[in-house]
C-alpha cells in the first residue's frame, strides 16, 4: 500500500529527516585516515539519542549498528569496524532514525583525503543521478520516469547500475511502497501523486552491475571489486513538485570548515 501523507505528517518526517542530515554532519566533520568507523557509529548514536529520537537502523532485522558505511566496493549496508580509514578511501555512510514516529533515511558517499580523478567522477556523476531522478519526481510522471533518468544519466558514464537494491517510501516505517528502482522504462510503475514520500537512492558501481553478498548477511560489494558510490535523499510530493526534505548542506558545512573534498 502506498501512503499518501498529510502537510503535518511530511513535516514529521522533514523533522527525522533534518535530524539525519545533521548527523551525517557530525560524521563530516570527523572523517579522515585513522578514523575507525566503530568511533564514528558510536558518535553517531550519542548524537541521535542525545536529540530524542532512536537510531532507525539498529536492530531493523537484526541489523546491529547505528549506520550503514560502506567502504570503496562496499555498495550498501557495510558493518562499522576497528578497521581505521586510508587515504584514499571512499565511503558511504547511511544513517536511519525514528523521531515522534516517523523515519528521516539519507546517505552521503565520502572521500578520505585525496582519491584517483576517476574514483572523484563517479561520486559526481552518481551526486548528479540523485539530482536527476529527484526532478523526475512530480504529478503526472511515474515511478519508472525516476528510474529510468537515473538509469540513462549513469549508463551514458559507462557504470553499472545496481539491480538488487532499491529506493523505497519512508514515514511511519523505514521501508514503505513503492519501491524506487534505480532502472527502469519511462511511463511505467505507480503514478507520482501529492504527499508520497520517497526515499531516491542511487548506487552506481564504476564497473559490473554485478553484486555479491558478504558472510555476513548484509554487506553487498561488487561482483568485479570496483567501487561503487551512494546518495540518498527524502522527497516528498508537494504541490506536484519535488520538496527535498533531507539535506547535504549540513556535510557540505563541515567538509568546507576542513577543507574537504565535496562532491
């Protein structure tokens, strides 16, 4: 079932989408080599209970950490470890929570100090395909229209785009319909209506659109260990145009501040 939100209900949302957005710019401001991504999930807890709400991923079907980070051919939902960031690193960090009953989910790829021109094109052109795809998203289009501006932008690139992962509705649960295919054919899958509530996030691998599964239940890496990048915004319909409810200006605030790479 797909829900259509109310004004009060979005501003729900904006609120745990906010408070994401946030988060991520605590982690912003503390990447860099040396860093283990176990001290950035435990910040990045403190800091979400610390403002009221719950982190939405820990324990979401067994899931045992505050954020998703996913490292170089790491796609999605990598574990945190002892395991310090390189020089040269890229780095998804996804984050997830629960405030006043509705979910915020956002995700921003970061670089460690200075990576290869190549590696740098495919945050862009992947930062781009979110841009792209959230444009899509007004009244009269569908779901596929997203999908397939997406799918076309990162193709012209020569990347793979991942199959077995999607985009998906967010409020009162982290995952709702519809699915949000990062592919797809134009004029196709449910209609874009007012107070839909979207969570668009492309993964692009530089290489294969091949994926495999760690032993650990959740990492998915690429299948050719060529790395991959994630964006992730919260889009509500509002008035038949996309309103972007989540943020980067947070990240972007701390990156500048270290004089950082931002995409």
């Amino acid at each position: 079932m797909i829900h259509l939100r109310s004004p009060e209900e979005i501003e729900k949302i904006r609120k745990s989408a906010r408070l994401v957005s946030k988060t991520l710019g605590e982690i912003a401001a503390r990447i860099e080599p040396g860093v283990t991504t176990l001290e950035l999930d435990r910040l990045a807890e403190t800091y979400i209970r610390d403002h009221g709400a719950a982190p939405a991923f820990k324990g979401y079907n067994g899931f045992p950490y505050t954020l998703c980070m996913s490292r170089n051919e790491e796609i999605v939902h990598g574990f945190p470890s002892n395991k310090p960031l390189r020089e040269g690193d890229i780095i998804s960090v996804d984050c997830g929570v629960k405030w006043d009953g509705y979910h915020g989910d956002h995700a921003y790829t970061f670089v460690v100090g200075h990576v290869p021109l190549p590696v740098l094109k495919l945050l862009q052109v992947t930062k781009a395909c979110l841009d792209a795809g959230i444009r899509e998203m007004r009244t009269g289009n569908k779901i596929g229209d997203v999908s397939h501006r997406i799918q076309e932008m990162a193709e012209a690139h020569g990347y793979g785009v991942v199959r077995e992962l999607v985009g998906h509705g967010v409020g009162r649960d982290l995952h709702e319909e519809p699915q949000v295919p990062n592919y797809g054919r134009p004029g196709k899958g449910p209609r874009i209506q007012n107070g839909m509530v979207l969570a668009i996030e492309p993964m692009i691998n530089m290489g294969t659109a091949r994926v495999l599964q760690l032993d650990d239940g959740w990492t998915v890496i690429t299948a050719d260990r060529q790395p991959s990048a994630h964006f992730e915004h919260d889009v509500a319909v509002v008035n038949g145009q996309p309103e972007v409810l989540s943020t980067f200006e947070y990240v972007e605030e701390a990156l500048r501040k270290k004089g950082a790479v931002i995409i």
